[in-house]
C-alpha cells in the first residue's frame, strides 16, 4: 500500500521528509504537551515583533515575461515600504508542479523556502503533514477581513480548521482565437458549446486544406481536462470525497477520451507535443498555424501583446464544454511554509502575504497580468470599473464573471498522485499512440484501486 506523502512528487528524500514532517501519532524524540505550550507561548510573543532585519525566500511560477516583471515590482515595493526590515527574495521555479517537486525536495534537505505559491496538487499534501503554516493567528491579529476574500477562490484556503494559503495567482480559463482566421470562415461569434467549438475548429481547417489546426489542448487533468468532464459529470476527474474517481465508472471519461483521440485522429484538433507542449501550441497560435486554443487568464496579457506582435486582432471568449458554457478554476495560492523556520520568518512571510493581499496589489496583479482579483474590495475599485468599461478588455472581466459558475477538483490529498497517473495515462492515449481508450481506463482503474485505499 502506497504512502500519500509527496511520492507522487517524485523526487529524492521523500523517506526523510515523512519523517520531518509526519503530524500522526506520539514518536520518539517529540516535546511534552508541557514543553509544547511553552514553545507556543513563546511563539505567540514573537508574533508581536518583526521588527528585526529578516531575509525571506519565496518561490513561485511567474517565469514569463508579464508575470516575472510584475512581480519583480511588487517584491522591490514591499521591500522598500514595509518599514520592518522584511526583504522578501524572489526564486522561479518552473511551473506551480515544479515548485511543488522543488518545495519537497528542499524541505527534505532543510533548505526550504518561507513562502511559495503553491497548486491544487500541493496545498493538500503540504497541510495534511503540518508542512504549512497557519495564518489564522495572525488574521485575528491583524482583523484581515477573510469576508472580503472572492468565496469562490477559496477552495485551497482552508484546512480543517487552519488558513494554510491564500489565493494570489488565481485563474480561469479563456479561449483565445485568431479574430481574421475566423471571420476568414464566416464565424461571426466566440462559440457557446463544445459542440459549437468543434465546428468552428473543423471549418477552419476544411478552409486552409489542413494547413490550420482549428483547436488544441495541452494535456492538464486538474484544468483542462477537468472542466470538460465537470460538463458530463458535474464531478470532474475526482469526486466531492477527494477518495474516488466516478468518472471511470460513469462513462464520462471514456466519452471524453474518445471524443478526444478522434479529435486528433481527424487533424482539426492538435496532438499536444511531447515536451513544453503549451509554449509549443502557443508558437503555433502566433505563427497562425493554429486557430484557438484555452489557455489561463493568467497570461492574458502576455498572450495579447504576442498576439500583436504576430499581427492579428485576438478574441477573447468563455471557455465551453459539453452542451455551453464551462470554466475550470485553477493557479496558485501563497502558502508560508512553517517546516524549518522561525516564527520571526512565519510572521515576516505572513506581512508580504498581506501587502498581496491589498486592493492596490490585487488590481495591478489584475491589469498587469491577467491573474484573477482575489477580493471583493479590489473588483469594486474604480481602476478596475474603468479597466473593464474599455471593449479590449472585455477578456479581463469575463474571466471573472466566469468564477461564480467555475469548478475545480475537490481538495484531497491523493489530486498530485492522482493526476500524475492520468497524465501518464493520457500521454499514452494522446500523444504516442501507443494504447487504446479501453486500455486507458482500465490501466487507470488498476492505478485509482491502489492510489484511493491508501490510507
């Protein structure tokens, strides 16, 4: 039987992470309750001074261009505003998964960072084992107003009763589409269905004698793939208890995979790459060799600046699934990672989570970047009123109306080992070839057996 703990992150000093980490159970070498209290009392004092010069890393995600000068900005902000001697330092590390796999790793060697932006893979491993630190401590202390936090992105905030994260790099799906490849086939509207979608994609490519892809996936099980079951299934790829995958039973994802692969097989659907699929699609979409694809509202500005450096008006619609609309929910929260560091480092990492957390950060992160605004407070500003009121932002705005109505998968800890099978399986299906839709499902049948009874 398979342990949960970040296995599925696959990277070396897992073992000795478990260890570090594990919360169950009385062990040897753990304080008394005595020695606890004492060590909690203290801790709390501490909370009252962070005044002290103190260094804190933060990994995260925001590699590309919009994203990384963005944040350059707000950490060069906070560092000279803050008034506490904080200096928050910056560290991309690939992809939310890879900060995921690099956290893992650098907790394993005692070298992990105070603060990482973190995915819907992580934030359940990480709290389930006391990884991360709880900020409720410190939002009673300072009355952070947690009513004011979007309801809808607060599905990785909480734990039992902690606030492990809080949303920051938050996003829905959009489809962006080649308004002149389009119109050169007499398609006059954003689709409103799947069905709708597919056609588009299928006259595009009828019209360019298969010179241009209509349409293209990445292959994403918590995203992408996730909404497009929700839209059968009203579940997605695992279920409400976190601890099963309906859709291998239900029939959703064979439908969706067989659609998928005949997709494919007919060429008006891209086959995703084998390696760096999304900037693979995404070069195509610029070099109009490829018509649409869905990609997160956190790039919408960097998208629509390539866009137009590649010369043609880009669109801007809903993502769609099965009979209309359909959006999945996805990105990063902030989480404080309490495993190897001092409550000073705690308390100074929760002030840069705050200064995010502001309705000036929140809008700019909006404008500058395309990510969600994670507060009620900041979508009432006038900046972002204006910002919207303008037709070529219109993106901007239906990425957030489409929050009320998005999904995503429930919070559990077997999402990171889960999807990692699924991905693997799916690679198989979509991209090499290699196996057949049944011999899919029930590869992964066998895979969710072993992954879900983990205890």
């Amino acid at each position: 039987m398979r342990k949960n703990i970040f296995k599925i992150a696959a990277v070396g000093g897992l073992a000795m992470m478990l260890v570090a980490c594990s919360t169950g159970g009385q062990k040897e070498g753990m304080v008394s309750t005595e020695a606890k209290q004492e060590e909690t009392k203290q801790e709390s004092e501490s909370k009252e001074s962070t005044g002290q010069p103190i260094k804190i890393t933060f990994w995260h995600d925001r590699s590309s261009d919009t994203d990384s000068q963005f944040l350059k900005k707000q950490v060069e902000e906070f560092n000279q505003s803050n008034g506490k001697g904080i200096v928050v330092e910056e560290v991309a590390k690939g992809y939310l998964d890879d900060v995921q796999a690099a956290v893992t790793t650098a907790i394993a060697a005692g070298e992990a960072p105070v603060l990482a932006d973190l995915s819907c893979n992580g934030i359940p491993i990480f709290a389930s084992e006391g990884v991360l630190a709880d900020m409720k401590p410190y939002v009673e202390r300072d009355k952070f107003d947690m009513n004011n936090v979007v309801k809808e992105l607060q599905d990785y905030v909480y734990y039992e009763d902690q606030i492990v994260s809080m949303p920051y790099t938050r996003g829905t799906a959009i489809l962006y589409y080649n308004q002149n490849l389009f119109k050169e086939a007499e398609l006059d509207h954003a689709p409103r269905s799947l069905e709708e979608l597919n056609q588009y994609a299928k006259e595009i490519y009828k019209k360019s004698n298969g010179e241009i892809q209509g349409i293209g996936y990445t292959i994403e099980p918590t995203y992408y793939q996730h909404y497009l079951l929700h839209s059968i299934n009203g579940v997605g790829f695992i279920d409400k208890d976190g601890k099963s995958a309906g859709c291998l039973e239900d029939g959703s994802m064979e439908k969706l995979l067989k659609d998928w692969y005949s997709w494919t097989e007919e060429g008006w659907c891209a086959i995703p790459a084998l390696e760096k699929a999304s900037s693979v699609m995404q070069e195509a979409f610029y070099n109009k060799k490829l018509a649409a694809f869905v990609s997160s509202s956190n790039r919408a500005t960097s998208i629509s600046k390539k866009a137009e450096e590649a010369g043609f008006p880009l669109g801007m619609g809903a993502s769609v699934g099965y009979g209309g609309y359909a959006a999945p929910l996805g990105g990063g929260s902030v989480g404080i990672i309490a495993e190897g560091h001092s409550e000073e480092e705690i308390a100074a990492a929760w002030e840069f989570v705050k200064f995010l957390m502001e309705d000036k950060q929140v809008v700019a992160n909006h404008i500058e970047t395309g990510v969600l605004p994670v507060t009620y407070s900041a979508v009432e500003t006038e900046e972002i009123k204006e910002f919207w009121n303008k037709e070529e932002n219109a993106g901007y705005k239906l990425s957030y109306e489409q929050v009320k109505d998005a999904s995503a998968p429930s919070m559990s800890i077997h999402t990171s080992e889960w999807t990692s099978a699924v991905k693997s399986a799916w690679s198989e299906l979509i991209q090499a070839r290699d196996i057949s839709v049944e011999e899919c499902i029930n590869k992964l049948k066998d895979e969710a057996k072993e992954i879900f009874t983990t205890s």
